[in-house]
C-alpha cells in the first residue's frame, strides 16, 4: 500500500499506456477496418460468343444475349478470362447493326427517341468513322426514318460489337468462362460559368487607373498586347461533291405510228406489237390490251385522231411513183399534235436520260429520267430538273442537301451527256 502511495503517479501513467497500446491494436485488427471487396458487377448483356474478327486477329467479336446498349467509345471489362492477364478493361471501337426488322431504339441529342424497326445502314458506328457520313434508317409506324450518325446520342438494339486486345496479344489466346461488365460513359452536358467582365474603375483624385484586385486581361494578338481576345480559327467546311453525271440523253421514238390502211388508217401500237382500226375524229383510251374508243371528256384519254390522208409522191431516184400516208393524232399526255407517216418512225420530243451517282458511298448508282421529270433522288440526295435542253443533249439540275448545321445549301451544274457513237 505503501509502494501503491508512493509510486501512485507512475503505475497510473503506465496503466494508461497499455490501455492506448491494446486499444489501437484492437482497432487495427477489426473487420471493419479492413476494406471488403464485393463481388464484381454482372451485366444482363451476357456474352454468347467471342472470337477473332476475320480481318484481324487483335480485334475480338463479341455478342450478347440482350441488346448491350454501348457506343463507340465506352468501356468493357472481361472477367474470367484464362489466362488472367486478359482480365482488364477494353475500349468499344465498332458497334455492329443488328439484323433487318429486329428491335431497335435510337436516341437523339436533342432527347427524342425513335423506336421501330432497325431496317438498314450506310457506313460504320465507330471511333473513327466520320459520323456525318453514317446514316441509320428505322421504320417507325409503317414509315422509313432517316438519322445521320453525328445526331445519334445512342443505340439500343445491337447485340454485336468488336474492341481491340492490347500489345502482341490475340483473339486466339482468348479462353475461359467469359462474361462482360459493361460501362457506359455519362453523357452529361458541361456546364460552364461565363467569364466575368473586367470593368475599369473610375479615376479618382489618387489618380489610380486600375482597380488592385481585379486586374485587366491582356492578350498578345499578332506580337501585340491587346485587351480583345485573338478571333477562333475560322471553320472551313470541306464542300460536298455535286454528285451526278448524265450518261445518257437520247431520243425515244413516239409509241404510235403508220405503216398500213385500208378505208380507215391502221394504227401501229408500239407497245402491243399490232395494227389497230382508228377513225378520223374518234377519241381512244388504254384498254385492257390495246386502244379503244372513248369521250373527248373521258380523264382517261390518252388520243384522238385529227387528220388521215394518202397521197402520191414521186420518187426522185426511181422515176415512179409511191402512196405516202400522212396520221395526224392529238396527244392528250404531251398536250400536241403529232404528224407521223409510214416512211419512217415518229419523233414527238419524248427522251431517255439516264444519270449517274458520282459519290463515294454510292458509286455508280443509277437513275432513269424523261423529259417530264421534275425532281428526283439519287446517292441519297435531293435533285430538281431546271431546264432539259433536247438540242445541246445537256441538263441544268440544282442539288439540294442538308449540311451538318441545318443550313439549306444549293447547288447547279449543268451537265451535258457524252457525244454518241457514229
């Protein structure tokens, strides 16, 4: 008791510093100091299949039960892997379509979504595809809806996709009880705080020009100190190709003409192959085979027949003499009489143009065209017809396409077609 009295202050100092030692090695040992490592996220887009792309043996093919949902750009992470060094993070560089008339969803920037039916695609969804060029088509409701690449904020329909192995690695050493676990990228819109505007104080009586605590920004502008910002390099849009060439530009004989008659002109219909019985002043119709007679206020009429007369005609080189029969008919189509004979087969200003596709992703695509035509589509883009000109064999188009700002842009060539072969 004695010794407790008089070394109270030391046994006490001591007692206290195995209590702090036991404390912190209890504390240091606890499970709850320990960070536990849960399991690791499953996706729902278990993989089916996975192997080497046929061009190339660093790039895998992967598909998925589900549609995945990924873009170019996103990140996987193959667990299970054997052997274990293929167990990382891989970055999506190709998203695949899917199949005609499956299931798909497309979400635009702008936060519309278009769901249908995945019909077909021009170009690549991929890093390194220029997406203005890529366009999707999804029928929604009956009707074929268009979106271009650069407006696709994503895609869920696809259940293929491919992304590159790292190093000298391949697909063929790829094994194991493969799954994927997907991450997708947060497409969060930047919010940035404009810049605040230095304003100059006012000169006061200490004659002091510049306010000490917000100081004016200064710019070197060619060389130069300047309180203006240097001017954004100015964008230069590379031009679009106007895209066609006429290949063709002939004349098509007229379907009617003359070459036999009795008391009454035999009509030739060029497009049954025979003789039809017409009489002057009767206005004919298509019939189920060939011409028959009708009303002048039938909307059906198609001719009538104006004029039948037979002369004879001396023949310069022979000396004699020969019938020439002469068929006028008032075309109700072309809105003109037409004269046609049996010496040879009638012109009535009727044409055949043909026109070609000239772009990259639709070379030699083809459109045929009459002299009736107005405004047509080729290449994937809009065309009108301003001016046929039959004489020169040439055609003056204007070309109307929507630039990647939304901006109507025009366009005219005047094309003119190839000489013919003599």
């Amino acid at each position: 008791m004695q010794f407790l009295k008089q070394y109270y202050d030391k046994v006490a100092f001591g007692l206290g510093i195995v209590l702090c030692l036991v404390f912190w090695v209890k504390f240091l040992l606890s499970d709850g100091n320990i960070e536990s490592l849960g399991p690791r996220p499953q996706s729902t887009a278990f993989v089916i299949d996975m192997r080497a792309s046929d061009n190339n043996a660093s790039l895998v093919h992967f598909e998925t039960t589900n549609p995945h949902g990924l873009m170019p750009g996103d990140f996987i992470e193959i667990v299970g892997a054997v052997p274990e060094s293929f167990n990382r993070k891989y970055l999506v560089q190709e998203i695949l379509f899917p199949e005609e008339y499956e299931d798909v969803t497309v979400t635009r920037h702008d936060g519309t979504d278009l769901a249908g039916f995945f019909k077909e695609a021009r170009g690549k969804l991929a890093t390194n595809a220029e997406l203005a060029k890529v366009k999707i088509t999804v029928e929604v409701d009956g009707s074929a809806v268009t979106v271009s690449g650069d407006a696709i904020k994503s895609m869920n329909g696809s259940r293929m996709a491919l992304f590159a192995l790292d190093g000298n690695q391949t697909a063929n050493d790829l094994g194991g009880q493969l799954s994927l676990v997907c991450y997708q990228r947060q497409h969060q819109d930047r919010i940035t705080q404009s810049r605040q505007s230095w304003i100059a104080p006012i000169t006061g009586d200490d004659n002091v020009s510049y306010d000490l605590f917000t100081p004016p920004r200064i710019f070197v502008v060619g060389g130069k100190l300047s309180p203006e910002p240097p001017k954004a390099p100015e964008v230069i849009k590379e031009k679009e190709a106007f895209g066609v060439k006429l290949i063709a530009f002939d004349n098509t004989p007229y379907r009617f003409n003359i070459r036999s008659w009795g008391a009454d002109p035999l009509l030739y219909d060029q497009n049954i192959k025979r003789n039809v019985i017409v009489k002057v002043g009767q206005t004919y119709k298509q019939g189920k085979n060939w011409i028959m007679p009708t009303t002048e206020e039938d909307p059906d009429k198609i001719i009538k027949i104006t004029d039948f007369e037979v002369e004879s005609i001396r023949d310069p080189k022979s000396g004699g003499t020969r019938n020439v029969a002469t068929l006028k008919v008032f075309d109700f189509g072309l809105r003109k009489e037409i004269s046609m004979t049996n010496l040879a087969p009638t012109m009535a200003g009727q044409l055949i143009i043909k026109v070609s596709s000239t772009l990259p992703d639709t070379l030699g695509e083809t459109k045929d065209l009459t002299e009736s035509s107005s405004e047509f589509f080729l290449g994937g883009k809009e065309y009108r017809i301003l001016k046929i000109d039959p004489a020169n064999r040439n055609l003056l188009l204007e070309k109307l396409t929507d630039n990647p700002n939304d901006v109507r842009e025009v366009q005219r060539l005047e094309l003119t077609a190839p000489t013919p072969n003599p």
